[in-house]
C-alpha cells in the first residue's frame, strides 16, 4: 500500500491532509472505491508550544509586556514563520497598529506567512500595513528576504529590528542584519519538542512498506530529528523512501539522513499537493 506522511505539526497536518485528501481524489489519481491503497499518515515531529508568561526566566517580566515595549521604537518585525506570527499575536491580543506610533513594516519569508499575517487583519487596514517578502519563490527564505530588505536602501544603523522566532534556528539573517549595522532584538516566542518516541503516532510508520512512501517533509530541523530516531529503527529504510521538500536546504537536510530520492517542490501548500499527485499517479 502507498503511504503518505506528512510530518508538520498536528494542527498544520491536520489542514493538509484533507486538503491533499480532496485534491487526490478530485484529480481523478485515485480511482473510485480504490481509496483504501492509499494511506495518509500524520507524524508530527515537532510540537510547537507558545511561551509562557516568563522572558529568560525572569520573574514578574512577562513576555507579552516585554514585546510590547520593544515594540514603541521599532522600525522593523520579523516573523520567521507563521509559528512566529501565530504565537506573537497570541500572546500580544492586540491589533498590530496599536503598538507604535509610527505603523511598523513586517519582514516575512513566505506566502505561508503572509496569508497568517492577513488572518489577522494585517495588511488590510485603513492605512495598510507594509509586508515585505521576497517577489519569487525560489526565494522564500532569509536569503531572499534579506535581498529584498537591501532594496529598501535603508540605513540600517538607524534602525531597530526585531526578529520574531523559536528557540534555536539560523541566526544568519539577525546576524546579517547586525553586520549592517542594525539593532536587532531575536525574541523566541515559541519552542519546538520533538514527538516522544513512546508515541503512537510512530507504530503504523514501522509497520507501513517504505518502498512504497512519500515523506512531506517540511522542516529541517524535523528532519534532522527524524535522522536521529531512524538510526535506532532497523526497519526505517529511508534509501528506498522518497521524500518531497519545498526548499534546496531541507532537501540537503532529506539526503544527509538517508532518503533515497528527494524532490525538491516550490514553497506552499499547491506545490506539495501537486508534487504529491505526480508521485502517487507515477508509483
């Protein structure tokens, strides 16, 4: 049987199942009352958990108010991920205008991002907020962010920028950013805690032929720790999977583990979909 896993965080593969679902079968690659040949596996390797009310530790200075005030004299946010937007406005509750004086740009990496950024009403107010994101695909990434950003012509060392984050990560565009001369305040606004290897989710992946899968895979850091529990597992033949990544550095990330062919797809959810409805209608 043909398997698919996809291995976002559970709220996130929860949406691209059924969408993957519905398209599959619209598409015409299943044929009628022959959907049992093909299974869809969520295997959610990371757990996005929101911050608490504590920054660094540091009783009594909640992470909320602390953003807030950064927030007063800053010319520029970042949000390196919708993870980033989601948990920041969680936690801030407030519309984004109402923070600053001046209305403060946003930096993102991906249409992903901005499509959260629009869930919340930025980008269409009265006086619209600005969005910056790199113009192509092949550019959703701090590359290409920072590509666009250099267009602004700004004088970085006037300038205050703050990076919405998760704990770890590249560091490459803040530390860019800083070689310009900028001010820059990374903020981790959420953490990623790999899926325990008592979980249940991992039974059917073991038992499933790997011959015959496709990995969505989506994070590096989530295939870095796939890698890490596949060692231990004699049944993960990864060399005879195959595995679908929307970026060139994920896909490095799916060839240092072990998989055997990776496929290298645009950025957003319609690429993964229509990459997977190839790989399903060719195996």
């Amino acid at each position: 049987m043909k398997t698919i896993v996809v291995t976002r965080p559970a709220g996130q593969a929860r949406q691209l199942i059924e969408m993957l679902q519905t398209s599959l079968d619209q598409e015409g690659a299943l044929n009628a009352g022959q959907t049992s040949e093909l299974n869809i596996l969520s295997l959610p390797l990371l757990t996005i958990i929101p911050k608490g009310e504590e920054f660094n530790g540091e009783q009594g200075d909640p992470l909320a108010d602390y953003i807030a005030t950064q927030l007063q004299d800053t010319d520029l946010a970042i949000f390196v991920s919708p993870n980033a937007i989601e948990c920041t406005m969680r936690l801030l509750g407030r519309a984004w205008q109402d923070f600053s004086k001046q209305i403060i740009p946003i930096g993102v990496m991906g249409g992903s991002s901005k499509l959260a950024l629009e869930h919340h009403g930025i980008g269409h107010e009265v006086t619209p907020t600005q969005i910056l994101l790199p113009k192509s695909h092949q550019q959703w990434d701090s590359e290409g962010l920072w590509e666009t950003l250099q267009a602004l012509d700004w004088d970085w060392s006037k300038c205050k920028v703050i990076i919405f984050k998760g704990e770890g990560g590249r560091d490459w565009l803040a530390d860019t950013l800083k070689s310009a001369g900028a001010q820059v305040e990374a903020i981790s606004v959420y953490a990623r805690v790999p899926l325990s290897l008592e979980s249940p989710a991992w039974q059917p992946v073991w038992e499933m032929n790997f011959a015959q899968s496709l990995w969505l895979l989506t994070s590096s850091e989530a295939v870095r720790y796939l890698g890490k529990v596949a060692q231990e597992q004699p049944q993960a033949n990864l060399l005879s999977a195959s595995a679908i990544c929307p970026h060139q550095k994920i896909g490095e990330a799916a060839k240092a583990i072990g998989f055997g062919k990776v496929f290298i797809c645009e950025p957003g959810d319609d690429a993964l979909i229509k990459a997977a409805q190839v790989w399903v209608s060719l195996n």
